[in-house]
C-alpha cells in the first residue's frame, strides 16, 4: 500500500511537471509568433504576396496570459483566462482589484464601484472581430464576484486597465480601435484566433 501510494504521488508530480513545461512551451511558440509577425510587419515583401495568416490557440493564448503577463496586462489583474466559442465569443475571466479602481475617483452613493472592494473574479462576455485593419469588442454580459453588472461597470474597468501613454483613455466596448502591426482581419471560432496581415508598408508603396 505505501509503495502504491508513493508510485501514485511521483506519478502526479510528474505530470503537474509536464504540464508547466507545456503550458511554458506553449507560451512560447506564442512569442514567436508575435515576433514574427513584427518582423512581417517591417519587412517588404513583393506586390501582389499573399497575406500572411497567423493562427493563436486557446491554449497558447491562456499559457502567454501566465508567462507573459506583464507585457500585455497591468497591475491588479491576476490569474487570467479566455475562452474562444463558437461565432467569435469569448469569455475572459481574472481576477481584479477593485479598490485600485473604486479609489481612482470620487464616487457618488449611486455609483455602484463606491461599495465593491478586493479583489474578485470578473467575468466578462462578449464578441471579438476585426475588418480593413480595425478591430471591435462587443459587450455582451459581465459579472462581478458572481453578480450581474451593467455595462457601465465593465466599460470603467476595461478603460482602467487598458490605460496606456498612447491611449490614456484606455479601450471601449462597441469602439472600433486600429489593429497593431498591419493586421487586417481578425476572426475567432472556437479554440482559436485568426489574424491576417497586409504586405508591409514599404512593399505596398513601391
């Protein structure tokens, strides 16, 4: 029995072993990606090239939400999570601190984020597309700590941490926003993203 029980827990730890190497792998392969595109996007290519189609997975997307984290989501954000449905829903999930929100402004006795404190998990749904080189998320539904909220409340926590010296107004529901890197079109279906990219500036101007 003990050396059954000793077998069954190596076992484990191998496997939850394997599983952080995949999920770093996976990350990884991600990065590249990124890179590449990049790159793609600063390099000439011939006229009349086909567009350069990169594909992310929803594990890949979730493995560079862990390791690569502080390149893409601020503070007060941890532990986050996507899932990619059918008809380019998605579902993302983390874990917020709301008081850094609720204490960036003062708030009337109306406002809802004036009584919501700690950090909790929120949950937001909605649609993710993108076309002639702009790209839209579209609010579907949004709870926080298992509580249904308004849209409002979703949009002041998007923009709080989405806030960048770029873009000090941070991202919007329904707001149309250009697509980095000469990305054209962005669609989702289950499990993966797709983004397709034109020739590169400096090609399309030759």
């Amino acid at each position: 029995m003990l050396l059954t029980a000793a077998s069954v827990a190596i076992g484990a730890i191998g496997a939850g072993a394997h599983a952080q190497e995949s999920s770093r792998a996976d990350a990884d392969a991600m990065q590249a990606k990124l890179e590449r595109m990049a790159a793609a996007a600063e390099s000439p290519r011939a006229l009349g090239a086909p567009p350069l189609r990169t594909s992310f997975s929803e594990r890949e997307i979730n493995a560079y939400l862990e390791h690569y984290r502080e390149n893409l989501l601020s503070a007060g954000i941890a532990m986050p999570r996507a899932t990619l449905l059918d008809g380019g829903r998605i579902v993302a999930r983390a874990i917020v601190d709301l008081d850094a929100v609720r204490l960036a402004r003062e708030r009337s006795l109306f406002d809802p984020l004036a009584y919501l404190q700690g950090s909790v998990e929120v949950v937001a749904a909605g649609t993710i597309a993108g076309s002639d080189g702009r790209g839209v998320v579209r609010f579907e539904s949004a709870t926080v700590a298992g509580v249904p909220v308004p849209k409002p409340v979703a949009q002041e926590l998007l923009r709080f941490y989405t806030r960048t010296a770029e873009r000090p107004g941070g991202f919007q529901f329904d707001e149309p926003f250009p697509l980095p890197a000469g990305v054209q079109s962005v669609s989702a279906v289950r499990g993966s993203i797709t983004v397709t990219q034109a020739a590169s500036v400096a090609a399309r101007t030759r």
